[in-house]
C-alpha cells in the first residue's frame, strides 16, 4: 500500500461501469446521416410473409442450378463469378410500409460475397455482408428491412466483387421486425424509503408495440426488472444510509431498449437496529510474497453477524461469509515486497456495518524475479478531470490524452508539461460514462498526421478521424456510426494491431441481447480499416471481430501480437480476456467462467468488488491492469507464450482511489496510470484526478 492516501469521500452505492442514451441508428461509412435500411442475421419475417424463389426471377449473368441439395421450390440461382451478377424480383405490398427482406443462401467460400440491395431502382442497403456458411449445402438466411411502395416493386440484388454474390434461393418478404425502442420512461422518484428499500417508481413509457418489461439500474448494474404494466416497484436488499443513483429503462417484446431515464439520488434511511461492536484487532501470520493470514477477535451483534470485510482504507480486499462467518482468513493476491495496513469490519442481518478494528501492518515478501514488478507510483501531472484515453505520439516522450466530459485533448510531455490542442466537435456526455473516450494515432502518423478517437454523439457512439500536425487538432471525419449509447456500457478503446488495423471495443448500450448479434456494432470487439471499411479477413465479413462482450475496455497486443481485453462484468465476475477471432465472450449467458458450449471463458476473473476494470498495459509479458471501483491496479503474468495467466496480484489498493488508464512509455520499462475521482461516482471536484509514472523494476 503505497503511503498518502487520499481523503475519503462521503458512501455511496458500490457501481460498475457502463453506457448512454439508447439511439435506433444504422451503421454509417463517412457521413452523419443514417442510412434507410439496415441488415440483421436471423431475424425471422412475420407469419404473413411471401416466399419468392430466386430460379423464376429475372437474372443478370446468373443462372439456375440444381447440383446443391437443400434448396426450395424448383432450384437456385448460381451468381457467376462476376461483379454485377444480379436477381431481381418483382413484389407486390398491398400499402407502402416498411417490409423485411430475408435472402435465403450458401456460400461455401472462405470470403464473404457482399451485395447492394436495390428497391425500385434505388440501392437501399450497400454491400450487404453474406458471411460463408459451412458448404453449398448449408443454408442461412440474411434480412434487410426495406421500405416497400404500394403495388408491384422491383427488388434486386447485385454482386459488387469479382466472386460474384452466394447460391440464392428464394427471398421471403414479411412484415419488418419491431426495431423501434419504447420512449424514455419518465423521471424516477423515491418513497417509502426505509434502511434497506424503497420503492421507485416513474412515468409509463410509450411504445408502438407494447412495453413488456422496465430495467431498474444502479449506474451500471441491473439491480431489479419490473413487468411492463408497472410504474413502481419495490427494491429490497439494499444497504441503509447508502446513496443510489437509479434510472429505468424500457424494453419491448423485440429486446429494443429505451434511452435511460433521468436519474434519481435515493439514500435508504439510517437503520435503527444496531450495528455491530467492532471486530477485535486483527493479527497476521503465514505471509508470504502474495499473500498472508488474517484473525480477529468475533464481533458481536443483537441479531448476528454475517460477513466480515478486510480493508485497506475503504477499499475492501477480501470478505468472509458464513453463519457465522470464520474469524480467519488467508488474503491472497497481495503485491509482492509491499508494506499493507489492513482492518476488519463486521456486518449485520440488516446491512449494518460496525465501525473498523484496529489496523495491523506487515510488509509481503520479496519478489519473484519473472517480469519485474511496479514501484511507488509519482504523481507528475496534476489537475486533470476524467483522463479517459492516452495515445502515443512517434516520438515516445509525449502523448495525446483525452478528458472525457470536456471533449479536449492535450498534449503531456513524459517531463510533465501539458498541452491544449484542440476539442472534438459533436461530443456529447450521458450523465454516466459516455463523452470523449479512447484515442489512437495512426501507425503512419509523420506521414498524415492521423488520429482516431471513440466519442459518444447525438445519435450514439462514433469512431472518428482528425488531423493533429504537431500543434493543432482539426479536421472531422466520421467513419463508423450506428454504434448504439446508453447511459453506461459505451465501451470506447481504441488500439492499433500489429497488423496495421483498427481495433475498437463496444458496449451492450445496456441492451444484453445485441452481445450475441454478430451484425451488431454492440457488445463486440470491432476491427476496421483506417478509411472506415471493416478490415479484410474479420471473421463474420463485417465489423465484427469477437462477440458476447458486456462492456469491453482495456485493450492490449503482448509480444507475440496477441489481444487482450479486460471487461466490466454486472454483479458477478469482472474478466480479463484473451480475445480471438470469431470466438464468443458469453454475454449475457455467462458472465466470468461459465461451462456453455461455444462460450469463451476468461483467462482471468475477480468478484466485481475487487476489479471493475477499465484500462490494461503490457510490460514484460505481463498485464497490468487498472480498477475503478476496486481502486488497485493488478498485476497478471503471462506464462511464457502461452494462453494462460498466473496469479493476479494487487498494488495501490485505496491507495489513490478510481484508476481509469494504465499506458506503457515507449522504449522504456514504464507506465502512465490515471485516477478517475472527478467522475460522478468519485465524488470529487474537477481538476482532482492526477496521471502518475511508475518504473517497473
């Protein structure tokens, strides 16, 4: 525990990380505006749909063929291999409206055979991906939704690569699928307010189809679900004299999630039973490098004891359940050669905590010597608020740092000195963790001046170029949108591969379902191409290149070109990852390690109170790892060179309060780590968050 700890700020309820206001927008290449049609995988067309086959349409250097199985009606359509290769239907809707389009096809090739979407002779939905399926006998469908004139309406589909587009079988037309989320719940309020509930309750929302259910959050976290026919429910569990910050947000039969209501401060009432008598003073024993062991005296209670807290300042570092709960304890996970000074606190039926034991105070044991270890942190730049993202400049004595409720980018010198150089236009804050998030400077920077920046918009999250010639940031060019906001789970790293490309990580908008759409732009790692298009060879043909991530943050290449990522769990696991193509993260299934088939588990997982990770560095094959709400940073060796990890362990622990950023210096054994106390659960003042330098020896 390094010395000078902060002043503590006043309790409020534990959080976890995540988005902004929930926007319906399509995905965009360079421009703001949203295209009219966006595609899905396997959304199912209505009841009412009509089946068309593809044989009886008109065809352009295509033809019918019979040598696949599997297929409907009398045949398919071979596209020959020539762009330009085209179907074109003739449909007939009996009133203008808008109409889902399902292609059903086999691609058995290694690439994806995109294709431009034309209705009445209008391209509607431009290189629609057809990502390959196992052979030519295995079927997928793809869906557009369109909007369809009254009467008969050509419909047509053109190859734009010299492969050609799939097998087409038919296209079945039926009503579009509900892509239109409720409207925002109206402002939340607070009654019957007692030391461990309180009942919330808030204005209907609106929606076209109907409003089936109401998500009650804390921040971040999902704390309750209330049907859609209530405007009130009743939170139970809740921890008394504690402030919570809730919204809602309204879901339809579809999954479409609303933007977050207004948020509201409730504080449960002080109990009245109560709390227990302290723990007796703690002693230590059996310390080791990592770790020691912990006993105290029991504390007493009039109703019992359940749990006890061991604590670093506030910062707890390890809790013990049971009826009663042990009095011993082994703490693991400890930094190595480190001074601590440690307490217990007691907590009753009713929520209540007891006021702190005494402290004890040992030092862990020396080192190993694999990978080096951090020393003391310095704190070289001061009066920062909310430094979000940090992107080396060539030079490697300076980077460009983002802060993410002013939109502006500085310059800081690895000496200290701190440079204005410009504000991104068209950001917006979220009131949680949305605004100017990550930052990355194009590989080829001395040559164009590029760099890229994640930034919360009007419409939802944003991937954008500027220029920065050395002094100056200017220039504004969209180049991915569509990527839905909530109020938390906005992702927003950005990091260059080895490889040259793009990579960007995304949140769930606090919508869980969109982790699991592959054609989705939420819930994923993303990976394009520094023009905007989705880089060759992703695994699925489109953006997409992992999936099943909550709210994905750190991102990091180790040494042998490997990405890792750390990722905010809800109430459960936090995780670190080893991320690989196409593979699946788990959300909403899983959440920390998980035995799902086809689910991808963690390398790494510690219990939410510990972790909320954000930002991730490697040194020496091994990664470090900042934490927000678990106010440490973590230390995880990589074995060599392969998949796994050994034995986290923690440093700093409340030490300097939220750590947001780590980031290594280049050429140098060193990292940049940023606090993150001015943000709205640090409870600071502005200018209060610091960026230290830490050696690794």
């Amino acid at each position: 525990m390094a010395a000078g700890a902060r002043p503590r700020r006043a309790r409020t309820a534990a959080v976890r990380a995540g988005g902004a206001v929930l926007a319906a927008a399509g995905l965009v290449l360079g421009a703001v505006a949203a295209p009219p049609a966006t595609a899905a995988t396997g959304a199912a067309p209505s009841a009412a749909s009509t089946d068309h086959q593809a044989e009886d349409a008109a065809l352009t250097q295509a033809k019918k063929a019979v040598n696949h199985s599997g297929y409907t009606g009398t045949g398919f359509v071979d596209y020959t291999n020539t762009t330009g290769s085209a179907v074109e239907f003739t449909v007939s809707a009996t009133a203008a409206g808008s109409a889902a389009l399902a292609f059903r096809y086999a691609n058995a090739g290694t690439a994806n055979r995109p294709m431009d979407i034309a209705v009445n002779g209008k391209v509607v939905a431009a290189g629609v991906t057809f990502p390959p399926t196992a052979d030519w006998d295995t079927w997928a469908e793809k869906t557009v939704a369109v909007a369809l004139a009254a009467g008969a309406n050509r419909i047509r589909a053109t190859a734009t690569t010299a492969d050609g587009g799939p097998n087409l079988d038919r296209l079945r037309v039926g009503s579009a699928a509900d892509t239109a989320p409720p409207s925002r719940p109206g402002p939340p309020s607070c009654s019957a307010v007692g030391p461990n509930g309180l009942t919330l309750g808030w204005g209907a929302a609106t929606d076209n189809v109907g409003v089936t259910a109401y998500d009650l959050y804390e921040h971040g976290n999902k704390l309750a679900e209330a049907p859609g026919t209530a405007t009130s429910w009743q939170l139970t569990g809740l921890t008394p004299a504690t402030t919570y910050n809730l919204t809602v947000i309204a879901r339809d039969a579809a999954g479409n999630a609303s933007p977050a209501s207004v948020a509201v401060d409730c504080t449960t009432a002080a109990s009245t039973d109560p709390p227990p008598s302290p723990p007796g003073t703690p002693t230590v024993s059996a310390v080791t490098a990592t770790g020691a062991t912990l006993t105290w005296g029991a504390a007493t209670d009039d109703k019992g004891v359940v749990a006890y807290e061991i604590r670093s300042g506030s910062a707890v570092v390890k809790t013990v359940t049971g009826t009663p709960p042990a009095t011993t304890a082994a703490v693991t996970g400890l930094a190595c050669d480190a001074p601590f000074t440690l307490s217990v606190v007691a907590r009753d039926t009713a929520g209540n905590n007891s006021a702190p034991s005494g402290t004890v105070s040992f030092t862990t044991g020396t080192c190993p010597a694999d990978g080096g270890v951090p020393g003391s942190p310095t704190a070289f730049s001061t009066g920062w608020t909310i430094p979000w993202g940090i992107a080396w400049l060539p030079d490697g004595t300076s980077a460009l740092v983002t802060e993410r409720d002013s939109f502006k980018v500085f310059r800081l010198t690895t000496g200290g000195t701190r440079t204005a150089v410009g504000s991104v236009p068209n950001a917006v804050t979220t009131d949680g963790e949305g605004g100017l998030l990550g930052i990355a400077v194009d590989p080829n920077w001395s040559s164009n001046h590029y760099v890229y920046l994640m930034h919360t918009a009007a419409e939802g999250n944003r991937i954008v170029r500027m220029t920065y010639d050395g002094s100056t940031l200017g220039g504004y060019k969209v180049l991915l949108q569509g990527i839905r906001k909530n109020r938390y789970h906005n992702g927003g790293r950005l990091a260059f591969g080895p490889d040259g490309y793009l990579y960007a990580s995304t949140g769930d908008a606090q919508t869980g379902s969109l982790a699991q759409d592959r054609n989705s732009l939420n819930g994923k790692i993303l990976r394009l191409a520094t023009d905007g298009r989705p880089a060759p060879g992703n695994p699925f043909g489109n953006y997409t290149y992992s999936y099943g991530h909550r709210n994905p943050q750190g991102l990091a290449f180790d040494r042998n070109g490997r990405l890792w990522e750390a990722e905010f769990g809800d109430s459960k696991r936090d995780e670190l990852n080893l991320v690989k193509p196409g593979a699946n993260y788990g959300w909403p299934t899983c959440e920390g390690p998980c035995t799902v088939a086809g689910m991808t588990n963690p390398k790494a997982s510690w219990p939410v109170d510990e972790a909320s990770p954000s930002g991730i560095a490697i040194v020496r094959n091994v990664v470090y790892m900042a934490a927000l709400r678990g106010e440490r940073m973590w230390r995880i060796p990589i074995e060599g060179n392969t998949e796994n990890v050994g034995a986290p362990t923690a440093y700093y622990v409340g030490a300097y309060g939220r750590l947001r950023t780590v980031s290594k210096v280049p050429g140098a054994d060193r990292l940049w780590l940023t606090t993150t106390n001015a943000d709205n659960k640090g409870g600071e003042a502005d200018g209060a968050d610091r960026i230290f330098t830490i050696s690794i020896g």
